[in-house]
C-alpha cells in the first residue's frame, strides 16, 4: 500500500523537474496586467515559499502563485476566510508531519505562499469562489502580459491544474486534515514547454550565438 508520505509528495511534486536558476533575484517585471505587477523577486520568493514548504520548486507554480497572490488574499478575506501567521505556521506543522519531514520554522515566504494557497484551496470549494476563480483565470488570459521565458498564461491550464489540486486534497483530506490544501501551491498558469528554449525553459537549448543575455522581462 502506498504510504501517505509518497502519495502527497507525488501529487505535489508531479511535475517538478524544474530549477529556479533561471530566474535569478531581481526587479525585472515579468508579468503585468490585470491589476498585477509580478518580477523576478517575487517569483523568487514563492520558489523560496515552496522550498520552505519541502515542495521541489516549479518556475510555473511560483510565477502563477506570485500572479493570483492578491486577487485569491484578497477575495478569500472578503468571503470571510483569513488566517494569523500563528494559524498558518500550525497548518505547516501539520503539513509536514503528514508527510513526514522535520518540522522547519516558516518565514514570510513560506507564510505568502501557504496563505494563497490556503485561499484558492477555499475559494475552490464554494459555487462563488469557483465562479471568481474562473472570472480571474480568463481576465489574466486576456490582460495579463507574460515574459517569453514563461509564455502566455492559459484560463484552461490554470483551472485544470485547480481541479487536479481540488482532487487531491479530497481524495486525501481524510488522512491529512485541513493541511492537506496545502497540495494547491502546484498550479499553474504555464506551460513552460512551449516557452523558446533559449530563455531557459526547461530542456533548453543552447544559449543564444553572440553569447548574450536573453532579456526575461516583459516585453512590448
């Protein structure tokens, strides 16, 4: 029988090969629009969030989770859903017990991306939430302008990857408890596949021949 550990790490990590490395600290915006403004440091920083969470960092997931920050916060407050850091670092606590990790003290990378994710995993559950989530997904398909390293974000991608999540957690919330929503931090907007190899998507290429810098803000 496969253990709990093993099923929530494959569910979280199933698409995690990826490294950060090519999205180096910085203020370079990469995406802007509908309302959101998101650079290099803040993609960073969920990447960090996602480190402090034992989730291999995905540049999509953190990119997409630094994108809807506000909006899921904000509308999750609103419907009456809010939670202290304190509530927050006992929700890790029981995260990585279920998964059987040390317990590791959250900072405040740890605290945003566990507070989104927290959000979205509530907004999903209610015939609202699911309706502002889907009113989000296709005004960031329209409005939002994504660097090239990510391509454009997808509505469908974004939701399905919202569903896969939503799937998760019931089918292990039983076992895990109310942590278990920490299994929506792995969403994404992206399709990191179809972003030019010389950008440094994943299985890149070779760099471009006058040996310069590929530019990962946004462009014009």
């Amino acid at each position: 029988m496969v253990s709990v550990k093993r099923r929530l790490i494959a569910a979280v990590a199933v698409a995690a090969s990826l490294a950060l490395s090519a999205c180096a600290p910085g203020n370079g915006v990469v995406a802007q629009g509908a309302g959101v403004s998101v650079t290099t440091a803040d993609v960073s920083h969920f990447s960090d969030g996602l480190d402090g969470l034992a989730v291999v960092a995905d540049q999509g997931w953190a990119l997409t989770l630094a994108v809807i920050e506000d909006a899921v916060v904000t509308e999750a407050s609103d419907a009456g859903y809010a939670w202290s850091d304190d509530e927050l670092a006992e929700d890790v606590a029981g995260w990585f017990s279920a998964i059987g990790y040390e317990p590791a003290v959250p900072d405040e990378a740890v605290f945003d991306a566990i507070r989104t994710a927290k959000s979205l995993g509530y907004l999903a559950s209610t015939e609202d939430g699911s309706a502002f989530i889907a009113e989000l997904a296709a005004e960031l398909e329209t409005d939002l302008d994504t660097s090239p390293r990510y391509g454009d974000f997808s509505a469908q991608l974004f939701l399905d990857s919202v569903t896969s999540a939503a799937q998760t957690a019931e089918e292990n919330v039983n076992s895990i408890g109310s942590s278990v929503y920490v299994v929506f931090v792995a969403v994404s907007g992206y399709d990191l596949t179809t972003a030019p190899a010389w950008f440094g998507a994943p299985n890149a290429g070779p760099a471009p021949a006058d040996g310069s810098e590929p530019d990962a803000s946004v462009t014009e």
